[in-house]
C-alpha cells in the first residue's frame, strides 16, 4: 500500500523479504568515514566500538554543530539497531568503527583515517563523500587495504559514486578495486543525479521525491523536521543521494560477511555482480553499463537463489 | 585558418593560466595555478586550481614513496627536508622549509629513480554525498 500510495515501482527495493530477521551482520566490523556521529543516539545502542577524529585525535566524534548530519544518516542505515524504536538497520548487529573527517582535509589525514580503520579491524568501510581528484597517496593506501586488509582477504572498501551526473573520472570511486555505488530512484531506474562511469559497480536506491527514513541527531539538533531523531522518508529534508546507496551496499556486504568471514573481497564483488537485478533501460554488455554498473543490488538473489556458493573457493 | 587561429590562443591562454607550475599525478603532469594565499597563526596555505578545476590547498608538506629509506635519507640532505611522519610502509610525510619550495620539491623527487612518487600533501574538499 505504501507504494502504491507514494507512485514508487513496485520493484524499487532490495528484494529483502524476511532475510534481515535471519541475517544481522553479528560478528562484522563496518567503519564509517564521515562528517560525524551522534553516539547517544538511541538507536544505535551496544554498536560503536572504536572512535575517532582526525582533527583532535581523540574519540569524540559528535557532529560539529548543531546542523550536522550526514555520518549519522549514513549509519543507521548500516546500523540502526533491532528493537522497539525507530528504525531497523540492514546490518543492525554490526559493530561500528566510527572516523570523523574534516570538510577540508590533507591527504595525509585522509590517510591516517584508512590506517585507524585498519588498526581497528574493519571489514568493510563505507565513504560517502569523495573529492574527484584522488592523489596518488590516497589511492595507493586504499588499494593496498583493499588487496591486503582483513589478513590477505581484503577489505572491502565501499564509495558512493557521487550526485552530479557526471562521469566518477578521477574520484575515489572510481578506483577499481573499490565498490562504486550509484543510485536508483522510486521508478526503479538510475536517480538523475547518479554519477557514472567504466569503474561504477552496483547501484542500489537513493531516493528521489521520497528519501530513505534514517537517523538523525537527537533533539533539536541535525536536519529533521518532522521527528526530532529520525530523518523520515517524506520530511522536506529528507535524505536522498547516492550517500544512501553506498551504507545499503555496506549493509549488504556485511550480512555476506556473516555468512562467511572467509570471504575475500574479489568473491564478494563477484557475487554482488552475479546477483544484481538487470534494471534499467540501458543495454547491458558483458553483464554490466557504465549507468547501472553489473545492476541493482537484491538480497533475495544472493541468499535464498543459491546461484552462488558462500563456501570458500 | 579561422580554427588554427583560435586553437593557438586557446593553446597560449592555457599557458599563461597554468604557466610552468605543476605536479605529477601517475607520473603525468598536471598544471597549476595560483588561486589565493591564506595566512593564519599556526598555518600557511596557498591554494591553487589545477587543469581539471579542483581547487588544492599547499602547505609546506608533502608525501612521498620511496623504493628505498636509504636512499630518502640522501634526499632529506639535499632539500633540507625532515620526516614528520611515516604514514605507511615506504610511504613518507616530510616538511619543507617553506610552503613556496614544496611543489617545485615535491616535482624534483618525482623524478628520482628511487623515488616511486611524491606530490604536496593536497587539502582538499571532501563532498559529501
């Protein structure tokens, strides 16, 4: 009802069923590089293990002032505990490594921050941000992680491809051992702000007219104006970009990651690729388009269809 | 004739825009030009543009990867550098005398054998998405 109500495509999810009452992503360790945290929010309760700012060095990682919001959003969609509040994450056993960055940052700090992710033992790290002009340091240390992190498995290393319609050129998504995700609107189709390129992957939604009901700071502070600790899908400030897709993607890959920790980050992205719903209305060339990536990413395929294995090759 | 004529001032515009100032980016050369300098207590910062227009603040640090410490310990002699940090294996953040020497630096090491790449320690817009 609620699709029909709202004109969204009937088709325009990630195929979850009842999978997320089986699979929680416990025992996998998902970082989050982002603008900052509201750690007392209360539906994140039990999640966050390790913390910490680039610009202070310490773990204090709440949000600058009082309108920030983004690293919060981005990690309830990953983390939002299963309880009687709010909202549910995909991942909501996950435990959360939290790297407050700053808006303009060296890239050495940006460095330091994959090394702290690293030393804190994630298996994934999501980034929704980027800069479109990766230096030769930065993408040296992400690709060294994501070839030898997780001891030779790789860690997987998530990147929103950004919302400006354009192609990822020389952005962090566009490193091709990193998972690049694009966005996708309520027509189920490519949202007209994803950007594209040779090097995007997947692309899972971001919303569009409606956004993805998160959370938000506690209180009076963050963005949202309909409920004081949760950004909902129709509040005028709703939360809408391909900062969505990326965490849902991380969400995903984290409930992979329970299944089977052994798991290498190639393996990964194959089954990602192998699974991924064929959506849109742009031909797809050796199963992928530089639009759509390999296609929409859908739960359903990669656990319950059993077109491929989870056992370690 | 008309589009030759037009091609050689575009040529010479974007010579006089990035000059001979420049870095290396996977061993190519990408131009430079000097946006605005920003003074403050404890930092120096100048920013610039480069070719593909994304603004780079500078200061007087910068990375740099070699194939061999030995041989950086040479190289720190000879540009008067020191290491603030070592950021991974191989992997260098060293600090220059002054913030105006750190690219023409930063180029100079890029061209050593020994050395696998160095640019200044670029501060840049992180966009959230």
């Amino acid at each position: 009802m609620f699709y029909s109500q709202n004109a969204i495509n009937e088709n325009a999810h990630i195929n979850v069923k009842n999978l997320l009452q089986t699979y929680t992503g416990e025992g996998v360790r998902v970082a989050i590089i982002d603008d900052g945290l509201d750690t007392q929010h209360e539906d994140l309760k039990g999640s966050i293990i390790h913390s910490y700012d680039v610009t202070t060095k310490t773990s204090d990682v709440s949000h600058s002032d009082s309108s920030g919001y983004h690293g919060t959003a981005v990690t309830g969609i990953i983390a939002a505990r299963k309880n009687l509040k709010g909202i549910q994450g995909i991942a909501s056993e996950v435990k959360v490594i939290f790297l407050k960055y700053k808006e303009k940052m060296s890239d050495s700090q940006t460095i330091e921050l994959f090394n702290k992710a690293e030393e804190f033992g994630a298996d994934i790290i999501n980034c929704s941000w980027g800069t479109y002009d990766v230096s030769d340091a930065v993408k040296d240390k992400i690709v060294d992680l994501s070839i030898n992190g997780r001891n030779g498995k790789g860690t997987i290393i998530v990147f929103a491809s950004g919302n400006d319609d354009i192609d990822m050129g020389n952005d962090e998504s566009a490193i091709p051992e990193v998972i690049a995700v694009g966005a996708t609107d309520k027509d189920n189709l490519r949202a007209y702000y994803s950007n594209y390129g040779k090097f995007l992957d997947i692309v899972a939604p971001g919303g569009y007219y409606l956004g993805i009901t998160t959370l938000d700071p506690i209180g009076e502070d963050g963005i949202s104006s309909k409920d004081i600790n949760y950004i909902l899908y129709d509040d005028s400030n709703y939360f809408v970009g391909t900062s969505a897709s990326a965490p849902i993607v991380s969400g995903v890959i984290a409930l992979m990651l329970q299944e089977n920790a052994a798991l290498t980050r190639v393996e990964i992205e194959n089954i990602l690729h192998k699974t991924s719903d064929k959506v849109g209305n742009v031909m797809y060339l050796d199963e992928r388009n530089d639009y759509y990536g390999y296609g929409k990413v859908n739960l359903t395929n990669i656990f319950l269809n059993k077109r491929y294995s989870f056992a370690p090759s | 004739m008309k589009k030759t004529v037009i091609i050689c001032i575009l040529f010479v515009s974007v010579l006089q825009v990035f000059g001979n100032t420049y870095y290396y980016k996977n061993n190519k050369k990408v131009g430079l030009s000097l946006k605005k300098v920003v003074s403050r207590a404890t930092t120096n910062i100048d920013y610039y543009v480069n070719e593909y227009g994304i603004e780079l603040g500078i200061t007087d640090k910068l990375i740099v990867k070699t194939k061999n410490k030995k041989t950086l310990i040479i190289y720190l002699d000879e540009f008067n550098l020191s290491i603030e940090k070592e950021l991974s294996k191989d992997l260098y953040l060293l600090k220059t005398m002054d913030k105006n020497l750190t690219i023409n630096i930063a180029n100079k090491l890029n061209e050593k054998n020994t050395i696998l790449y160095a640019h200044p320690d670029f501060i840049k817009k992180r966009m959230m998405r």
